[in-house]
C-alpha cells in the first residue's frame, strides 16, 4: 500500500506483537515496523491471507499494560524486493475507546 492511500500517519517504532489467528492456529509472535492509530506493518516469515482476522495485544511505550483488538491482513509482502522485508499490513478493527485515546495521545507525542 502506497503512503498516500493510508488515512493515518506511519510512525517508525518496534512493537511486539501477540496474539491469536481467529481460526484457532495458535499463538503467534510479530515484530511490528511501524504504528498508527488505525494498523500496523507486522515483520514475519509466517504470512498469513488478506481479510484474515487477528486477536492482538501490544505494548506501547509509557503506556503501563497491554492494548487489546482485533484486527485484519489489509495486505501482504510476499516477494519483498532488497532492503524491503516480508510481512503483512493490519488494520485494527475493534479496540477499546480508552486504548485509542492512548494510542493517540502517545502517537501525537512521538
């Protein structure tokens, strides 16, 4: 996805990511590249599909316990071309109204 098709500014930033795919496949572990408000580029050889759904949990810097939501592949790296690395694009879906106003706000500071 090109930068002028995104609706919310990128921050470059490592963040761990945890979660469960929604069809039951385990747990899984991704390095997140950047954040914002409304997804993630997760780092991974474990590609997952467009559309599929994710049950995920992060921490934010300054922020005391972890962030919870749900969220969907928008897209995916397969083939990624030198110094691009392999992974998948996310969109948050559902997160609480109190960890968007955290994300945010540290979002806005960073």
């Amino acid at each position: 996805m090109s930068h002028d098709q995104r609706r919310h500014v990128r921050h470059s930033l490592r963040v761990q990511f945890h979660g469960i795919d929604l069809r039951g496949l385990g747990e899984l572990h991704f390095n997140g590249a950047d954040l914002s408000v409304g997804g993630s580029f997760l780092r991974s050889d474990l590609l997952l599909e467009q559309g599929e759904r994710l049950r995920l949990s992060f921490l934010v810097p300054g922020v005391p316990r972890p962030m919870r939501c749900d969220a969907t592949v928008a897209w995916v790296r397969r083939f990624p071309e030198p110094p691009q690395r392999g992974g998948m694009g996310i969109e948050f879906q559902t997160m609480s109204e109190d960890d968007r106003r955290m994300l945010a706000e540290y979002l806005g500071s960073a």
